[in-house]
C-alpha cells in the first residue's frame, strides 16, 4: 500500500522522534534504520522540505524532528514523499461513469479511511511497544547501538 519511500521516511522519522532532541547524522539513521545512505539522504531532504525534519549544517550538523513527534502524523511524514491518489473519476474512462461505480466509490471510500487514521496518529503514538511487547525496528537496538559508541 505505501511506497518503499514513504516506508523509509516513516522509519527515519519515527527514529529522530525516538532520541528527540538529539541531532543524527544521515550515516547514523542510515546504521539503525537499515536504509541505504544515499536513498535515506534524499529521504530526509524530503522531510526537511515538508517541515518534519530539520537539519544543521557543520562539524556537529545533522537531523533532528523539527517539532515535537505529538505534533507530527504519519499522514504529514508520508505526504513529504509521496500522496495517497483518490479516486476522482473512472480509471477505465468509461463515459456513463459521471460518478464512481460502487467498486471505486468503495475503494476510494477506503483511501480517504487510511489518510484520516494516518493523519490522526503522531510519531509519538507509534514509539512504545504493542501489547504483545513488539517494539519498533530500532527499538531496544538503537539504545544499545548510543550507548555502545558513547563508551568507544
């Protein structure tokens, strides 16, 4: 349903809202979120444009979520790289199809579903663990993965 790229962007930034407000270069997003540096690069350049992410230039530069992950949807994180398309007419151009056929009203019906959810779900909500205990990608890895280079 989402793109490679709007999953990437939904990683990258659910992990700068993890180590909010801590500044992370492209390489080590790219080391926790298993993205590869030149796509996640484009990425967060993406993010920064659509005002998710912030980025600083120089020998401490890198990202950071340019407001606070309560702040941010998913659905404003997935429009920075790519859009849900609706379905405004028939794809098959057929002419007495002024409206939707009920399989088109019914499958926009659901797209217009996913982009409310998405828009009222925050970074935030998604970073704990589900009730079954499963944490997100980077979860308990990217603590061990600060600490262990902190103590190099």
């Amino acid at each position: 349903m989402l793109s490679q790229t709007a999953e990437y962007a939904l990683r990258a930034a659910a992990y700068l809202a993890s180590v909010t407000p801590e500044i992370k270069t492209a390489v080590a997003i790219s080391e926790v979120v298993k993205i590869p540096v030149p796509y996640l690069s484009k990425v967060l350049q993406s993010l920064v444009k659509g005002g998710v992410v912030a980025s600083q230039r120089g020998l401490h530069g890198g990202f950071t979520l340019a407001r606070p992950p309560e702040e941010i949807s998913i659905l404003e994180v997935v429009d920075c790289v790519d859009s849900f398309r609706r379905i405004q007419r028939c794809p098959l151009g057929i002419p007495d199809h002024a409206g939707l056929c009920p399989l088109h009203r019914r499958l926009d019906d659901t797209i217009a579903s996913i982009q409310k959810t998405l828009g009222m779900t925050t970074l935030q909500e998604v970073l704990g663990p589900t009730p079954e205990g499963v944490v997100p990608l980077f979860g308990s890895n990217a603590k061990k993965a600060t600490r262990s280079k902190a103590t190099a």
